[in-house]
C-alpha cells in the first residue's frame, strides 16, 4: 500500500465492521492480495452489514473458507464474525462511536479494542481508527514506540540490495 489507507466518514455499524475486517484480513499478507479480493470479501460478507454477518453459521464459515475467491482463512472468517457480534453488543450497551470516545488514551483504547476483537493487533488498531477518522498518534512516532521503525526497515532493505561490484564508503 503507497502512503496512508484513504480515510472514511463511519456512517453505520456496517461502515466500521468492513474497516475492522481490512484488517484482519490484511494480517499477515500483502495488501495488494487483499484489495484484489475484497469485492469478493465485501459480497461473501453481505456488504458486511453486521446483522447478518453476526447470524453467520459454522457452516457458513466452512462454507466460506472453500471459496476460492476470497481469502480462505478459517481463524479470519470467524472473526470477522465474532467482531460483528461484539459491535453489535457495544451498540445495545449505548453506542459504538460512544465507546470509542469513552476512552481517551489512545493506547487505553488500543488495548480495549485488541482484546474484544479477534485478529486485530497494534497495527490493525491503528489502521482502523486511522481510516475511520479516530484521532491516533503521529504514524512515524507510534511505530517506533511499537517496534516498527518502518523506515529503518526500508533503509536497512535498501542497503542491502547495493549492486554487486559497487564500493561502499570506507572499503579499499
């Protein structure tokens, strides 16, 4: 993915459950896999309206993890399931958006959101409250503070793809 994910404006619960499910399904892989499949994803998943995706089945699932056209992993497909029952339990108990602001600190709500939600990490937190226009930290700063210097990475990754035969600084 080039630069930041496009940000959204949440209008439903089925809004915020597709930018969670990115996420998940991005865990793990290329995003360029993901986004290849996500119109597949997004009707496997009734245009992720999280009434429906909630009363999906095991058998649904199974169902799901056979289908070529999406990404056909069991432990995802689940969660995106389960996640969807635990946005609808935020919403009975008095509102999701209401939630997300009940936490001011942005690690204290991270932390509340990896542990109700399955398959969904540091940078999945992040990359959704990113997109759904929730205030999160700088990105350069919360990455190396979560051992993620990513353009340390780069760095590192790029010196060690110099050409053969080209003198590096300080060789004789």
């Amino acid at each position: 993915m080039e630069g930041p994910p496009p940000q959204i404006s949440a209008k439903s619960l089925d809004d915020y459950l597709e930018q969670l499910s990115r996420g998940v399904f991005q865990a793990g892989i290329s995003w360029r896999v993901v986004d290849a499949k996500w119109p597949s994803i997004t009707k496997a998943f009734h245009g992720f309206k999280v009434e429906r995706v909630a009363r999906m089945t095991d058998r649904d699932i199974d169902a799901l993890v056979q289908d070529e056209r999406v990404i056909r992993s069991r432990p995802k497909i689940a969660a995106v399931v389960h996640n969807a029952n635990e946005l609808l339990a935020l919403e009975r108990a008095g509102g999701f958006k209401k939630h997300l602001k009940s936490l001011p600190e942005y690690e204290e709500l991270a932390t509340d959101l990896k542990k109700r939600f399955k398959f969904v990490g540091d940078s999945g937190v992040y990359h959704f409250l990113w997109t759904v226009k929730h205030p999160v930290p700088e990105w350069r700063e919360w990455s190396r503070a979560h051992g993620m210097d990513w353009e340390a990475k780069v760095k590192a990754s790029s010196a060690k793809r110099k050409p053969r035969g080209a003198v590096r600084s300080g060789s004789s």
